[in-house]
C-alpha cells in the first residue's frame, strides 16, 4: 500500500510539474515585449500568439530602390544612414539583402540594411539610406511640350528655316515639370515649348520678342 501510495505521489507530483511548467513562457533571445496579445488568465491553445517580443540585438532599416538604381546596391555594401528620429547623427549600415522579385506597383525593389549595435535604433522610426550613383545626363524638355498623337508621344521641332516639324520621342524618367527624352530628339534642336492643342506641323513658326 505504502509502495502504491508513493508511485500516485510521484505521478499527482510529476503532473503538477508538467502544469506548472505552462504558466512559464521562454523566449528563444533576449529582447523586449513589444506587444502584449492575451490577458493574464486567458487559455491560451497551442498556435495562439501571447506576446510579441523584440530582438534588440539586431536591427535593420528596410527602403526602396528604383529598378533603374539597384544595379549599383550589392550586398556587403556599405551605406550611409540617417534616421530622423536620432539627430543628425550619421550611422554606417551594411546591406545584408536585395530582394530579388521588384514590387511591381512601384517598380523598386526592397533592400535590407544591417544597423550597428552602438546606433540604439528603435523599431518602426523613419530613415534614409545614401547610395553613391555615377553621374548621368540626361535630355530634358518642358511636359507642356508634349503633343499626344493616340499612344505616340511627340514634339514640335523648328527647323532652320522657322518651320514646324513633328518629332515623336520615346519618353523615361518624368517630374512635375520636365521630362527625359531617350530617343527622337538629339540634343540643341529648337522646340515649342507649349503649342497646346493647336496643329502647328509645317507652319512658319516666329519667335515673340
């Protein structure tokens, strides 16, 4: 009886045990809860999430970079960073990632930056990264110059002899106010600058004072 009595001891013990070991809650790091998802005394079930813990050791500042740009983004690459949130202090991150699929809404692709311990970072602030570019030119011309000719796109050029020629143009990069020509004009030819609606091909063309 004595024996019997001890092995129910052991097992009612071994279960409290087990029980107990529930109410704790381990984290795989050391970090800081962030987000609390489920109030003291509430059942939790297996796959239910209870907090949201934080990583402090490492961090990382994400941002977009335009298809026509990541070219120049490899990964160990150093960069420059600034988050507003810290000042002007300027910290040196390292790229860890390059997303290989583009966003295809925005056309850029998301690059994941390694921040240094010593930066204290917090999650979730705004900040910016500096990639060095190579110089580019570029041919720009006025948006009011355009003229739409269905899908086609072009530009009024005058020639040596004041007349008015169309000149469709392939279009790349676009501002509030200017746009790039990649191809149909060459450079140093007289356009104008805002002809409206108004057809204006094969006209003598003249300069107001």
């Amino acid at each position: 009886m004595a024996k019997a009595a001890l092995a129910q001891a052991n097992a009612a013990l071994a279960q409290a045990q087990t029980s107990l070991s529930y109410t704790r809650i381990r984290a795989p790091f050391s970090g800081v809860v962030t987000e609390r998802k489920a109030d003291p005394g509430t059942l939790a079930s297996p796959g239910m999430p209870i907090l949201t813990l934080e990583d402090t050791r490492n961090y990382r500042l994400e941002v977009t970079v335009d298809e026509t740009d990541v070219r120049l983004v490899h990964r160990g690459q150093s960069t420059r960073v600034n988050i507003d949130a810290l000042g002007s202090m300027e910290i040196s991150g390292k790229v860890a990632q390059i997303v290989p699929a583009a966003d295809p809404g925005s056309r850029s692709f998301l690059v994941k930056i390694e921040l240094p311990k010593d930066a204290h970072p917090r999650s979730g602030l705004f900040g910016r990264a500096e990639f060095p570019r190579r110089e580019r030119f570029a041919l720009l011309i006025p948006r009011t110059a355009i003229i739409e000719r269905g899908q086609l796109q072009g530009v009024y050029v005058i020639d040596s002899e004041q007349i008015a020629d169309l000149h469709y143009v392939t279009l790349g990069r676009t501002s509030s106010q200017q746009l790039e020509v990649l191809s149909g004009l060459e450079g140093g030819e007289k356009i104008i600058a805002a002809p409206g609606d108004r057809e204006l091909g094969g006209k003598r063309i003249v300069a107001r004072p």
